[in-house]
C-alpha cells in the first residue's frame, strides 16, 4: 500500500500546486494575468500540462479503484 499513499500524495501536492499557482496568477474575477513578468502564453501552457496531468491520475485512480476526494478528505483530516 505504499504505492497507494505516494500516488494519493502526488496527487494532492499536484492539486495544491495547480491551484496555487492560477491564484498567484490569475485574477479570478476578471480572469486576467497578474503577473507581466511571466509570458502568458509560457503560464497558459504550464497550467494546461498540469491540468492534463492531474487527469491523468484521476483516470488511473479510477483503474486502481482509488476514491481520491475521499483519500485527500483523510489526509486533511
């Protein structure tokens, strides 16, 4: 089961570096780009690869029969 509780992991340290980095970014009201200093088009991409990424472990929790709203609610316990 220690493959299991690194994926979870993985999994929540992903989410929580996804959604930190489109709040540093990104104005949640008017969806505009805060920060200049980085190209927008370079952020775009690097916050589509990590939402694709972050499906991809959804799909493979799905195959591993892995809850993972359930495994982050524990680990947040």
């Amino acid at each position: 089961d220690d493959w299991k509780k690194r994926f979870i992991a993985e999994y929540a340290q992903l989410v929580t570096r996804l959604d930190a980095l489109e709040c540093l970014f990104w104005d949640t009201e008017d969806n505009v780009l805060q920060n200049r200093d980085c190209p927008s088009g370079l952020l775009s991409l690097q916050i589509d690869r990590m939402i694709e990424y972050k499906q991809i472990l959804e799909i493979r929790a799905e195959i591993y029969g892995i809850d993972l709203l359930d495994e982050i609610q524990k680990l947040n316990g």
